[in-house]
C-alpha cells in the first residue's frame, strides 16, 4: 500500500478504502476501517474553519448595536457549534 502512495497512484489506493455508490458519491466499504488521511485532512480542515468562525461571529455579535443584526449572529453561531458538535462526534466514532 505504501509503494502505490509513494508512486502517486491514489486512485488505487482509494478504490481499496472507498466505493462509489453510483451516483459519484464515495463511501466506506466498512465502518470498521480507520480514516483515510485524506478523510482525517477534511474532518480537521472543516472544524478548524468552522470554529474559526465561530469565534469571527462571537467577536461581531459582542460589537454590533444592530438588534436584528445581533439575532442573526446568535442563529449563525448556533448553527455552526451544531454543525461542529455533529462533525466532530461522527468523526469520533469512525476512529
């Protein structure tokens, strides 16, 4: 598996840990498996930019005077900690 990395022949290499399920989505083949370290990459990216954000919103909410500015704020940072909290355990459990 490491010679075909080093070779630069992902495609192979994702096809062992991945499926496609016809519609141009991959999948697991089983949840048994670790992550892939493009998949460990992505789940990292993703919560690091969204809870970035989190605290870019915090900050804004924090200085704003505009009260329906400041309801927004409060929704938007709501549903990225639920984003976050939903990505971060289902990440978890595939450890």
């Amino acid at each position: 598996m490491h010679t075909r990395l080093l070779q630069g022949n992902l495609t192979t290499l994702n096809s062992e840990i991945l499926k496609e399920d016809g519609y141009g989505n991959f999948k697991r083949k089983s949840k048994e498996e670790p992550m892939h370290y493009g998949e460990v990459f992505g789940t990292w990216a993703f919560l690091t930019t969204t809870k970035g954000l989190i605290a870019c919103h915090q900050t804004m909410r924090n200085h704003t005077g505009d009260k329906d500015l400041y309801k927004l704020l409060v929704e938007v940072i709501n549903q990225g900690k639920q984003e976050s909290d939903h990505h971060h355990m289902k990440g978890l459990n595939q450890i």
